[in-house]
C-alpha cells in the first residue's frame, strides 16, 4: 500500500512541478518581454533579474529552518498559495490601474520568496514521499519535468506574445498555480518521513540556534563539506560561460538570433534526454565518482567553446559546432546533478535536510552573481578564448585535488577493498 502510495507521490509531484514550472516559464517570458517594449532599458529587466535573485539568496536560511522545524506539507502548500495571490494582486492591478514597474517588481519578489520555501521544503521532503529504492528516478522525473518546462514554456509564451493581452498570460500562470496547489494537497509528506520527535530542549531552540546547528551538522560530514567547496568553485567559474557563451555567439561570431535560440534550446533537449535515461536506469553506485569525472568533462568543454575564435570556420560549421557542445553541457549537467542529489537525500539526516538544502542554496547563490560580475569585467580587457581556457583548467585542477583517490576511498572504503583484492591476484599470477 505504502509503495502504491509513493508511485501517486512520485508522478503528482512530477506533474505538480510541470504545471507550476511551465506557468512559471511562461510568465518569465512575458514579463520579460513586457518590460523591454514598455521601457527599452536593459537596467530594468536586469533589475527584475535581481528581484528574483537577491531574495532567494537572503531568504534560503529561514525557509531551510523552517522546513526543519514546521510542517512541510503546510509550507509547500501556503508557498504556491502565495505565489497564485500574487499573480492575482498583479492581475487586478492591471485590471484596474494598468501594469507598472513598481507592481511587476514587487511581485517577482513575492513570487521569489514563495519559490524559495516551496524548492527548499520539496528538497527536504523527497524520502518522506518516495521509497528509498526510486529517489534516483524521482529526482530524474522532477529534472524532466523541469526540462519540459524550460523548452515549451517559453515557447508557448513566444507564440502567445503578441496575439493575447498580459492579463491572459497572468490568468494562465494563475490556473496552474492553482492545479498545482490542489495537487499537493492530496501528497502524504510524512508517508516514509524519518524525523525524530523534537526533545524540549530542541522546541525551546530559537532560530539562531538551530541554524547554526545545521551548520555544525554541515561541519561534521566532511564529504558533504568537500562537495559543498566544489559547488562554489563550479558555480564562481561557470559566470565564464554563463557571460561568455553569448557574448561569444552574438558579439564575436555575429550569430542570428534564430540559430541562438535553437543553440540554448540544446541545452535543455539535452538535460530532457538524461533525464529520461536515469529514470529507467539503475541507480548509480558511486555518484561522487560519477559526478568527479562529469565536472572534469565539463572543464573540458568551458575549455573547447572559444575554439572557433582560434580556428576559422563556416558559419554552419561553428552552429553545428556548438549544438553539439551546448547539447554536450546538458547532458553533462544531468550526469553531474542526478547522482549527487540522490546522494545527499539518502545522506543527509531528515531532520536536517531544509537547514543543509538551503545552506546549499545560498552559498551558490551568493557567487553566482560575483562570478557574473567579475567575469563581465574581464571580458572588456581580456581575450575571450583565454579566459574560457583558463577557467576550464582551473575547474579541473580544483576537482582533480579536492576529490583526489583518497577522498573518494574515504566516502567508499568497499573501492579500496577491491583495489587491493586486484592487487592480490595480480601478485599471485
């Protein structure tokens, strides 16, 4: 009954997460587009980026708190519960007083925050609604759904564009929302939940004290420490593509439009195939392995995007080029992403699952934007192809020496154990 259960969790959870995300994406587009006709500033659509970014960056921490500490069915439901009033105080502003900056803005913070405690408590709550044996094909389901999302999101907000009002497009993100809450409120959060009851001593904790306990908790897993400090290195360098891939193909290279749009298409068509694929595979085994070498792929592909700058090429070569590289960076994502979520649900205490997810969060955050910042600066002084190749060497270097054979034996003693049975039987042949 229990597993008959969790199968209703695991596909209600993938749809709920389509439809919020596909109205989601949707929304984004128009908003988007919305912005740059009524003003034609590129500051305030960055500045509706920054609505979106820095409150997600601040508000991680007490959403990972509050995962810990409340109940989680209740703060997933009231978080899209918020986010669908939002979207209607947004609609009946523009009913009434029509569309402003200041409305959009203020409810991308909203939609931001409400976002931010859904995402965290989801994270947290993935083993108390699957079955252990199938949290590799629920993380999948969920990065297809997110896959979905991102292509024909914005697709279908292109071919609405233009031929419906904005008020359409915020009904429509408003009637997902609303099948997503109706969704989540048939999911049984606690169907293989793992918490313990809270001693006094842990109800009487304030807020403080139970982040910092999350941080120590963090401090004891030295595994989980080690992948933390290369998350930040792979979010820090990855502002050199996420700055130079477009600046490259549009500035440098003089690609359409149209072809840019089908190359970061690639991406998520790609992640979309991973995702199929590690939904119907075995689990995998050794996922720090795994997503070791997926990260070093990945240095070498930050290192070959600027080769058409060194060497000349057709431009029907350089396109086929890079689908084939962009397409290369969503499956590789996938590769990187699925075991390691896997493996921090099955490792991680659930008592501490939101303070970790969200320390997670805002660390990534946090460098993100400071990588963008940094690497937009030294785009203007230095040589594309250099900074691209250099980035890609320094990743390397830093996972090659942070997840060295020795890390990799501590987090799985049974690889040592069959490195020296091979060298047993070496010896004795």
């Amino acid at each position: 009954m229990k597993l008959k259960r969790a199968t209703y969790h695991m596909w209600t959870f993938t749809i709920s997460k389509l439809i919020s995300g596909f109205g989601a994406h949707v929304y984004a587009f128009a908003v988007s587009f919305y912005i740059l006709q009524l003003t034609g500033s590129a500051t305030n659509f960055a500045m509706n980026l920054i609505c979106s970014l820095v409150p997600r960056t601040l508000i991680a921490p007490f959403a990972g708190y509050a995962a810990d500490k409340y109940s989680r069915k209740t703060i997933v439901i009231v978080a899209q519960i918020a986010s669908t009033l939002a979207i209607g105080g947004l609609l009946t502003v523009s009913l009434t007083t029509g569309l402003s900056l200041l409305a959009i803005y203020t409810t991308t913070v909203v939609l931001s925050l409400a976002s931010t405690f859904s995402g965290v408590t989801f994270s947290s709550s993935i083993t108390g609604l699957i079955d252990e044996n199938r949290i590799q094909r629920a993380m999948a389901l969920n990065q297809m759904s997110i896959s979905f999302a991102a292509i024909g999101g914005p697709a279908v907000g292109g071919i609405l564009y233009g031929t419906v009002s904005m008020n359409t497009f915020l009904i429509v993100y408003m009637a997902a929302s609303t099948v997503a809450i109706l969704l989540e409120a048939t999911m049984n959060f606690k169907l293989f939940a793992n918490r313990k009851e809270k001693t006094e001593e842990e109800q009487k904790e304030t807020m403080w004290q139970s982040m910092k306990a999350g941080v120590f908790y963090l401090r004891q897993q030295p595994i989980l420490m080690m992948i933390i400090w290369i998350s930040l290195f792979i979010n820090f360098l990855f502002g050199a593509f996420q700055v130079g891939f477009s600046f490259i193909l549009i500035e440098k290279l003089k690609m359409v439009s149209t072809r840019f749009g089908m190359v970061e298409g690639a991406l998520a068509v790609g992640m979309l195939l991973m995702s199929i694929y590690f939904s119907v595979r075995k689990e995998v085994k050794f996922p720090l392995l795994v997503s070791k070498w997926g990260i070093v792929v990945f240095g070498i592909l930050l290192m070959i995007v600027p080769l058409p700058l060194l060497v000349s090429m057709h431009p029907n070569v350089f396109f086929a080029y890079y689908l084939v590289i962009i397409f290369g960076f969503g499956v590789n994502m996938m590769i990187v992403n699925t075991p390691m979520q896997v493996m921090f649900q099955k490792v991680i205490d659930d008592d501490f699952k939101g303070r970790v997810f969200a320390l997670l969060e805002t660390m990534a955050m946090a460098l993100m934007p400071l990588g963008v910042v940094i690497y937009g600066f030294l785009y203007d002084f230095v040589p594309a192809q250099w900074i691209l190749i250099v980035s890609g060497a320094i990743l390397i270097g830093v996972v090659l020496f942070m997840a060295r054979p020795s890390i990799i034996r501590k987090a799985y003693p049974e690889l040592a154990e069959k490195k020296k049975v091979k060298a047993n039987v070496a010896t004795e042949q």
